[in-house]
C-alpha cells in the first residue's frame, strides 16, 4: 500500500484488459503496481472477509488475532454469527463499497464465496495490493486461475489456497515414500470422493427453477455478481450452489483440490507441457447442472523424471477397482475419499488430503521403513498460519498461486472436457485445446456487464 489512498478507483486505473499468453506460468510485465504495507512479524495486519458465513467465518476467524476491519457477506444472515463475534469490523454487503471506502484500511482478504465470486473480488482485491486467502477451488474457470496467477506476480502479494491439507505431513510422507521408491514408477493414480451425494442438485433440473421471494438479508443481484441474472431460488443459495454451473465447479472443483493434491504434487504434474482429460463417463450431463457422477482421466507424458501416468477421478461414490493383489477388508483411502497409487513393484493408498499413507496389501507395510524426511514441514501444519506468515515476510505459503494457479487450471480442464463430452488434449503454455477450437469457450465465460475480467 501507498502512503495515498487506495481505492476501487485505483483499482479501476490499474486495471488492463491484456491477453493471457506465453509460457506456462510465465510472469507478465508489471503493471500500475500498488506496493503492499510491509508488516513486521510483530505487528498485526488489517484484515477483511469477503463471504464470512459458513467456511468464511472458520477463515476469518482464524485471523481473529489480527486486527479484523471489515467484514462484507450478500447474505446478512448467514453473516449473522461472524458479524456477533467480530462486533468492532465494519459491515458491508458489496465488497466493491468496502474497498472503495476502506481500501487504505486493508492489508489482506480472506474470500469464502461462491466458485463464481473468488476471481472478480481476489482480482479487485489484488489489483489493490491486498494479501489474499480464497478458498478451493481458487477459481471458476482456467482461464481465471491463470489471471490470479499472473496478477498475483505482478501485484508482489501473498497468497494462499484453502487447500488445507497442503500444509499437512500427508502430502509429503506420500511423496518421500514415492520418490524413495516405495513401488517403483507410478503407473496409474485412483483418486475418488463421495460428493456430491445429496449436497447439491446434479444431473438436473435441465432448466432454472422457478423463481421464489428472496430473503428478506440477501442481496440477490449482489451475490449473482458476474453471473447472468436469473431469479433466486433456494436451491441455488445459500447451500446449494456448487451444483449449477454457472456458479460451482461441481465435485471436481469441491474435492479434487483436496484429493487430487497428492498426486499433483508428488506425481509432479505441475511440471508437464501438455496433458490429457478424457471422460469416460458421466451421466444425466445437462447445460445448467453438473452430472449425476462422472469418472474422468487424465493423461500426462513423462516430465521431470517420471515416466507418463493417467490419473483417474472417480465421484458420487464410484469407485476404483480393487487390484486382486489387495484383499477385501483392506481399506483403500479413508473409505469415502481417497487415492491409491498403482506402481511398478506395489500398491500405496492414502485419505482424503494425504494421511496415513501406506503400502498395500498390509502386509507390506509391517515391515516398511519410512524414507528419511527430506522436504520442510509447515510448522505446526497450520495452512492459515502459514499465509499469515508470508504476509509478514516470510516465505511463501505452500500453496501460493504459483503453485495453486497450475493445479487449478489442472482440476476444472477436467470440467471443460466433461462440458464438451469429449477427450481433449490440452497445451498448457499457450492455453489451447489442441484438437477441438470449439472447447476454448468453456476455458472461460462470459461475464454481466459491470463485472467483466481481462481474460
């Protein structure tokens, strides 16, 4: 932040409408830069949350320690118990109005919002030189992952997803125990969840619900944002928007960046030029819901030092065959969530963010000797502490958007090739479906008018 004031006018000035092109990942020229305040690991930050009910109010409260300046939620009511516990924040509904006042007042953001929601207000928020926090999936489509990664560069900010089991030992127990070995070259990755299950509308309706009377504390044109206008419905909001298309990315975007992580991080994914989705089924897939349940691969050629590997996402309870090698009674994953690693020389398992890593069948792991650690833990596991950390100075949360970005545009292809019903092969440097021109328009989407984003 400047010694001036910074506002959503500010914002407005430095924003362009420059084309996402170039190498994978690769860092764009700086632009209209807002310097962030510069924060001793002693002092407190200013912080706001932007959607503070439900998930929200776990990730502002989790900053409760610093000081919390604003708080902004379209629904009052769901707001109700953060607004009771933080009582000296300012309150708004339209997070544009508490930048616009407040923008000299914050040095970070949590967003907890609709799918729909977390680019344009993380954008806003970046734009103006605020740390951001946004919760999985970091975005709603690909090519949002891969402005918030950009900008996220050019603007010096901390960031972090809220893939919380990122700063957990899982994932990297997982990893040592595949990089010493432990089953040879991975061949193939089973990665599944329970969800949807009843938690939200999929496979239908085909067309929008009619309309009903809106709360009495919802802005209903505020939480719609850039999406097109349609009537309020219960079954949208408050708890079931993950299922509509135009709002949520479905199971993939719900649990994939939890489950998946994994694999993209020990299989070293990030690190492809080029990959593969395919679906290999879904059912009841319509233009408005996500579908019923889906298994999904992708493909993804050697890179780093790993030969080529397809991973399989399974949902709404489907599940992996069990290998004949593993004995029924031998749990694989967690139950509900999980992975298991198909290797040269063996099986490895693993719950939903990582945990309890272990070789199948169980027999093999009685008499296995854990790798050396040889990657850094994050101090007591704690993925908000972490972002807290780099906000003050310190190193990068783990799941910054350098590396979240990637991951991101990773998951929510495989929701372009469930839209397009086809196998597509994807290049990630310059953002293109190679073998169907017609794909690129679900990379993106369109926006209302007053909440357009340069991509």
């Amino acid at each position: 932040m400047t010694d001036s004031k910074v506002t959503r006018r500010a914002f407005l000035a430095a924003t362009t409408t420059t084309a996402l092109a170039g190498a994978a990942w690769a860092q764009q020229p700086n632009t209209a830069r807002v310097v962030p305040r510069k924060v001793s690991p002693n002092e407190k930050l200013n912080v706001a949350g932007i959607g503070v009910g439900g998930k929200g109010m776990q990730d502002i409260m989790s900053y409760s320690r610093e000081n919390v300046v604003a708080l902004c939620d379209v629904d009052w009511e769901r707001a109700a118990e953060a607004f009771y516990r933080l009582p000296d924040a300012k309150q708004y509904q339209d997070y544009r109005k508490m930048f616009d006042e407040m923008g000299d007042q914050i040095d970070m953001c949590t967003i907890a919002t609709p799918d729909h929601t977390h680019a344009p207000a993380a954008y806003m928020a970046m734009k103006l030189g605020k740390h951001v926090y946004v919760e999985k999936p970091m975005t709603h489509t690909v090519a949002e992952a891969r402005l918030l990664t950009k900008t996220a560069r050019e603007m010096g900010v901390a960031t972090q997803m809220g893939n919380q089991g990122h700063s957990g030992n899982g994932v990297r127990d997982l990893a040592e125990m595949l990089w010493s070995g432990a089953i040879g070259h991975v061949k193939e990755a089973h990665i599944w969840t329970d969800r949807p299950g009843g938690r939200w509308p999929h496979g239908g309706p085909a067309t929008p619900p009619p309309g009903e009377p809106i709360p009495e504390k919802l802005d209903w044109d505020l939480w719609l944002g850039s999406a097109a206008e349609r009537e309020y419905n219960k079954l949208y909001a408050p708890f079931k928007w993950r299922g509509w298309i135009d709002f949520g990315c479905g199971a993939l975007g719900d649990m994939a960046c939890h489950i998946m992580d994994p694999a993209f991080f020990a299989l070293k994914l990030g690190e492809a030029a080029t990959f593969s989705v395919e679906p290999v089924q879904q059912e009841n897939a319509n233009d408005q819901t996500w579908p019923t349940n889906a298994i999904v691969k992708y493909s993804f050629p050697a890179r780093a030092d790993m030969p080529p590997v397809d991973i399989y996402w399974y949902e709404n309870g489907l599940l992996p065959e069990r290998p004949a090698e593993i004995p029924e009674g031998q749990q694989l994953g967690d139950g509900k969530n999980g992975s298991l690693f198909v290797g040269e020389n063996g099986y490895l398992t693993a719950g939903e963010y990582g945990g309890t890593a272990r070789l199948l069948p169980d027999e093999r792991m009685a008499d296995y000797t854990p790798p050396p650690q040889t990657l850094p833990r994050v101090g007591g596991a704690n993925h908000y502490r972490n972002f807290l950390d780099a906000c003050k100075g310190g190193d990068a949360a783990v799941s910054n958007f350098d590396y979240a970005g990637p991951f991101t545009e990773m998951v929510l292809f495989g929701n372009v090739a469930l839209r397009m019903n086809k196998k597509l092969d994807y290049n990630i440097a310059d953002m293109k479906v190679l073998n169907d021109n017609d794909a690129a328009k679900y990379l993106s989407k369109e926006y209302r008018s007053g909440w357009e984003l340069p991509v």
